[in-house]
C-alpha cells in the first residue's frame, strides 16, 4: 500500500466528506430505500434501484474515503523552512512569458485537485515539471496544449 502525499486542508476536506456521506447521505438513502420497498414490487419498482445504486455509490465513496485517509502522507509545508524551492504544496507564482499572465498554483496531491481552484495535481505536466525549481528559474513545460514558457516569480509554503 503506498503512501499518497495530501495536504493538511485536503485532509481536513477528505474527513468532513466522510462525515457527511456517513452521518447525513447514508441514513437519507436507507430512508429512501424504506420508501421504496413500501410501494410494494421491487422487480419493477423504478424509485428502489435508484435507491439502491446511489447507495452503492455512496458506500463506494466512503471505502475510497477510508482508503486515502489510511494511506495519506500529510505533508504541512507551512512547518518547512522556506528556501524558494517548489515542493509538493508549495504555492508558486508564475508569469507566462508567452501571454505575460501572471497566475499562481498549489501543488497537491490527486484527491485535491482542482484547476478552478488552482490547485493542481504534482504528477500533472506543469506540477511535474515546476517540482524542484526554484524562485527566478525560468521554466518549459510540455503540456497537452504545446510547450508554456513560466518563469517562477515567488514560491509561498502557505
């Protein structure tokens, strides 16, 4: 079982799903499962398979849940002494020297991942290729879009 790196947030992210997919989604489900099964015929009863498949869903997110947590390697940066270098869960400002945008990433882990929140996933082409660069490096990066051209301007451990 290898060990996945998170962050601390990501963590806290992944724990609080639980708590809702176990304490309010599961009995919401049982309940509609109960309803259900009132109406009479399962074979053709539309309300319980649905029922039934959103809780098979549900308990199968719970086990992915568990599952991270169990194999989670919390990484704080905000306990690391500050260097300049990107490190998973860094947070590095960029400068597109093609488009001149400025723009900023944290680097996460899998579950964390959302580029809408700039939060990107530290094996993904531009997490892979911003690792172990430091502040002031200029930086190319193959992406699946073409070749991007950075230069680092500020790496925070935030």
């Amino acid at each position: 079982m290898e060990k996945e790196p998170i962050t601390l947030n990501g963590l806290e992210k992944l724990k609080k799903e639980l708590i809702f997919l176990k304490e309010k989604k599961r009995p919401e489900i049982v309940s509609a499962i109960a309803e259900a099964r009132s109406h009479g015929d399962l074979k053709e009863n539309a309300e319980y398979h649905a029922a039934k498949e959103e809780q098979s869903h549900n308990e199968g997110r719970i086990t992915e849940i568990n599952d991270i947590i169990a194999r989670a390697n919390v990484i704080d940066v905000t306990k690391i002494n500050n260097e300049g270098k990107v490190i998973f869960g860094s947070t590095v400002y960029l400068e597109n020297l093609d488009t001149s945008e400025k723009i900023n990433y944290k680097i996460v882990g899998k579950d964390e991942a959302d580029l809408k929140e700039k939060l990107i996933y530290f094996k993904s082409p531009i997490g892979r290729g911003l690792i172990g660069k430091n502040k002031k490096d200029l930086v190319e990066i193959n992406t699946p879009a073409g070749t991007k051209n950075f230069e680092i301007i500020d790496v925070k451990y935030i």
